[in-house]
C-alpha cells in the first residue's frame, strides 16, 4: 500500500468520525443549551490532550524548533480555524437540524476546491469536477431536496465551513515543513485561549464550572470525536491535495442522515437512499481518478 493510498484511509476514517460527530454534537447542544459553553469546554479538552501528546521528547524537540513565522502561522490557524467557525457552528447547530448542518458542513470541499487551484495550485481532472458536481447534488438530494428550506441559523453554519475552508489552505501550507501533530495543536491550543478569552469578555465563563455530570459526560463524547477528527485530518492533509480529502469528506452526510433517521425522525426515504449511493459513488470516482494519476508513488509494506 501506497503513502498516499494509507493517507486516504485516514481521510475515510476522518469522515467516518466527522458523520458521528455532527450527530451526536447536535445531541449534545439539547444537553448543553449553550453552545458557546459547550464549544469553549470541547476545545479545551482536546487541547489538553494534544498538549500531551505534543509534550513527548520526539514532538516537543521539534516544537523547540519552530521560528518566530511557524508560531504566528500556528495563532492564525487557532483563530481563524479553531475559535470563530467553532462559535457560528455550534449556535447554529443548537438552532438548525443536525442533516441541515451536516450538508453545509460538507459543501466545505467546494470552497476549499476553488481556494486550492489559486493558491495550492492543484490541479483538477474533467472528470473529477464531473465528480465533484455530482457530490453537490447528491448532497442536496440527501437533506430532501425541494422540501428543504434554508433557515437564519444555516447562515452561522456556512460562515463556519468557509472560514474552516480558509484555515485547510492556511493549515496545507504549514503541513509542507510541520508535523500534522503540532498543526492540530495549535489549530485547539490557541484557539482553546481565544475561545476562554471571548467567555470572559461576555461573562459567561462561570458557566464552565457549572456543569452537571451529565452534562460532562456529553462533553467528553464530543471531544472525543473531535479529537479523533483534527488528528486523522491533518494526517490525511499533510499528504493529499485539499480538495481530496474535503471531496471524501462529502461522505460523512449520509452517515449523519442516517443517524439522524434511525434515532430522531425514524424515517429514512428512498431519495436519501439513492443520494448516498451518488455521494459514495462521485468520491470514489474523484478519489479514484487521483490515485491513476499518482500511480507513481513509492509502495510500502
């Protein structure tokens, strides 16, 4: 198996855990009503546990090393990345549906796509914009459609997904001489301290110690799977183009969608059905036509 081919896994297991996430995220804005808690709380136990991670003699002699740019380049990151979109995504996920939120999420490989070919300079196939067309629509056919409606809160979402897109190119060009691992804490590290800073300034950070255990219990199930998202994406970042890995990312929908429809509505159409054979189909075409073309690469054991 190829690097590239192992870092396409990550990115299947990136999305597999951002389909989950946005699930039980949503469920957890009805336990936490307030989500700039719930989002302030979240981030600082993943920092806390990337703080660990980086603190190993091998990571931390590389985190000695960084210069006055890389610290300033890894601040940007956690506040364009880890602070602001946090905040608009988590107050509209608290006022919009879970499938609402996960289908805008997931249009983030169409901003990130057309951020990549100016600045990454990535190159994309015919076929693959074919793909990445067929990913747009089949991801709107999933959320229903004609019957879907865009709401006042779905605007905090997609400001979200497009400052998350800004911080991917930022993070993509850090991850050419950075090692995954220091980029994503800083993406929760600092972002962590402008999320307790924007508590303070609004008084709200009372509300961190004031938290019920059930209300902990939910708290360390979504860090979990933000932990296990930011660490596998910027693993997967590192080695494959933007646009690849928010294109597989796509993929989280129907997982969200389904959750949604076995838990909360109890209902799952033949229209979602055939929208998540399309989306599966388009990112194994776009992913497929990527990996022909980089054949090339060196096999490892």
């Amino acid at each position: 198996m190829t690097t590239k081919q192992k870092a396409l896994l990550l990115a299947l297991s990136t999305t597999v855990i951002s389909g989950f996430s946005v699930f039980f995220s949503s469920l957890a804005t009805k336990v936490i009503t307030n989500s700039n808690i719930l989002t302030t709380a979240k981030n600082i136990l993943v920092a806390l546990v990337l703080s660990l991670f980086v603190s190993s003699p091998l990571i931390f002699k590389k985190l000695k090393e960084l210069g006055k740019k890389d610290w300033l380049n890894l601040v940007l990151v956690g506040f364009i990345g880890g602070s602001i979109p946090f905040l608009l995504f988590f107050k509209g996920l608290s006022l919009t549906s879970p499938v609402n939120a996960g289908f805008i999420h997931k249009t983030l490989f169409i901003w990130v796509t057309f951020l990549a070919i100016p600045l990454l300079k990535e190159k994309i196939t015919k076929i693959q914009w074919f793909a990445l067309t067929i990913l747009l629509v089949g991801n709107y056919f999933l959320v229903g459609g004609k019957t879907w409606t865009f709401h006042s809160a779905d605007f905090l979402i997609l400001a979200a997904t497009f400052l998350w897109a800004i911080e991917f190119i930022i993070a993509k060009k850090l991850l050419a001489n950075l090692n995954p691992i220091i980029v994503s804490w800083g993406r929760m590290f600092f972002g962590a301290i402008f999320l307790t800073l924007y508590l303070l300034l609004t008084q709200q950070a009372g509300g961190l110690l004031s938290l019920s255990s059930t209300q902990w219990l939910w708290l360390v199930i979504s860090a979990a799977f933000l932990l296990g998202y930011v660490i596998t994406w910027y693993q997967a970042l590192q080695k494959l183009p933007a646009s690849l890995v928010t294109s597989v990312l796509v993929i989280a929908s129907p997982i969200t969608t389904a959750l949604n429809s076995i838990f909360v509505s109890h209902k799952y159409t033949w229209q979602q059905g055939l929208s998540s054979v399309l989306l599966l189909i388009a990112a194994f075409v776009f992913a497929y036509v990527f990996n022909r073309l980089h054949k090339t690469a060196p096999a490892t054991a």
